[in-house]
C-alpha cells in the first residue's frame, strides 16, 4: 500500500538564498481563486525588492500585488547564526509508487512542472488539461498576469473546483500545484541547470504555500466561523517532474528536492507517482 503522507503545518521555513514568491491582490470576484492563492507571505524579516518589468494594466498600484523576485538573505558583520548539526536538519522525504497520479483520494495536491506561457499541450500537462479543465483555464489566467520571468521558480495552488463543468472534476476534489521550472515550452525550454534552480526555489515556495492553507483553514474553523469554505490538503503528491518534455532526468531533480531544508511543522514528505 502507499504510504500516507504526513502533513503538518507551523512556523515559516526558512528559505535559502534565492527564493521567489509571487503574491497577488486581485479585486475581480471572477478570479477569486487566484487571488487567496496570492496572499502576500507572513513576515520574513527580509527586505523587498520591487521587481522589474511592467505591470499588467489590470492590477492596482499596491505593492502586494506584484510579484517578489529572489532575495538574498540579510547579512551583517555583527550577525551570528549557528549552524544545525546534521541530526537537527530535516529536508524533504520522497516515497515512489508505481500507480496512476490521479486516483488520488480528494483533498489531495497533484503537482507538476509547468511553463509560464499558460499552455498545457502535451506530456502529462496535457492529461492535467483534460482531467482538470477548470482548473487549466485558472492556471492560465494566472499566466496571463505576470511576465513569464516572474513566475518563473514559484508554485500556483489551484483548490478543488466545486463548480467545474465537468463531472470527474467535481467528484474528485482535487488541489493542483503548479511548479513553474520553466519559463518557456518546446524549443525554448531552459537548460537543465536552470530548470533544476527553478525547481527548487518552486518546491520550496510550495512548502509555504501548503503550510499557508492549512493555517488558514483552521483558522477559520477554530475561530468565531462555522468553518472553512475549503478542506485542508491532506496529503501531497507529483509525477516524475521535468523528466518528460523539460528532458532533465528524473534523479537529478529527485536530488534537487530530496536536499530542500524544511522546518518542524512543515511538508517534509511527497508521495512520487508513475506508471514506469
């Protein structure tokens, strides 16, 4: 039987050196879902950098609606910071499965690598496509918003469509996950050293994305509402990502995010599922 992965959620992880975010504060009730998916991250401590590039002529002039590149961390000469012993590092475990991706139970999040140009045309984008339509047409409305370049190294989570058109959606209950590993398809795909760079700054935004949602969610049912409108994400799952159309070996990206540091509380495991 697969190994039911284990998810709890607490402090803010500590993100390496470079680490992108992407935080959106749309007003349309149309894109609501894109926008609490957008929340602008708790507090870091690091400082801001406004981002290059011009701004979609939709959004408002707040800085918590644009996107956040990478940021180096803050250093000073009199800043101290003691280094874990190997015991106390934890960093992400990955359990393979032999088995198909999306007979997963609801509630789940199904995750894979994607480009920014709101295309998924072929590979296992393609079945995402098909399996999930309403959550495609969210996907790229999001990509619509932002240069390829900004949403390049972050995660998307799309939540359960309740009111998707079609019937296998609906049923199903899936969240998806976006990994942004690439800015363009085909041709014009990254080269391996940057599509694995991507990878791990998107893993790593996807981790605080999850925590995130399972904050807000008890939250919301703890406090004075009845509950929250969306379940939490019980468990985490992904194809083989970057393997297939991106071309870059599976183990090479295994590495990449078997090696991302996490702390207590966070996603430390995701279930890796294919048919090969």
């Amino acid at each position: 039987m697969s190994k039911q992965t284990r998810l709890n959620f607490g402090h803010a992880s500590s993100a390496p050196a470079k680490r992108r975010r992407l935080n959106t504060s749309e007003s349309s009730a149309a894109d609501q879902d894109d926008v609490e998916n957008q929340k602008t991250s708790k507090s870091s401590g690091k400082a801001r950098t406004k981002p290059t590039g011009q701004k979609p002529s939709s959004e408002k002039s707040d800085e918590t609606s644009k996107p956040e590149p990478k940021n180096k961390n803050p250093t000073s000469p009199n800043h101290h910071q003691s280094t874990p012993s190997a015991d106390q590092i934890n960093t992400i475990t990955l359990t393979h499965h032999q088995a198909n991706l999306f007979t997963a139970p609801p509630h789940t999040l199904l995750c894979h690598a994607t480009n920014a140009q709101g295309t998924w045309g072929a590979g296992i984008a393609a079945a995402f496509k098909k399996n999930y339509p309403a959550a495609f047409k969210i996907y790229a409305s999001h990509c619509a918003k932002w240069p390829t370049s900004a949403l390049l190294g972050t995660a998307f989570l799309i939540p359960p469509q309740k009111d998707s058109f079609s019937k296998a959606e609906r049923e199903a209950q899936h969240w998806i996950g976006c990994l942004f590993t690439s800015e363009k398809k085909g041709k014009g795909k990254g080269s391996k050293e940057s599509i694995l760079e991507a990878t791990g700054d998107a893993v790593r935004d996807l981790v605080r994305r999850v925590r995130d949602v399972n904050d807000d969610t008890a939250s919301a049912a703890g406090g004075s509402k009845a509950g929250s409108s969306r379940a939490a994400i019980a468990s985490v799952r992904m194809c083989k990502i970057n393997s297939g159309l991106f071309g870059v070996p599976w183990g090479a990206t295994g590495a990449v995010v078997e090696g991302i540091e996490v702390e207590d509380g966070d996603l430390k495991e995701i279930e890796v599922f294919s048919m090969d």
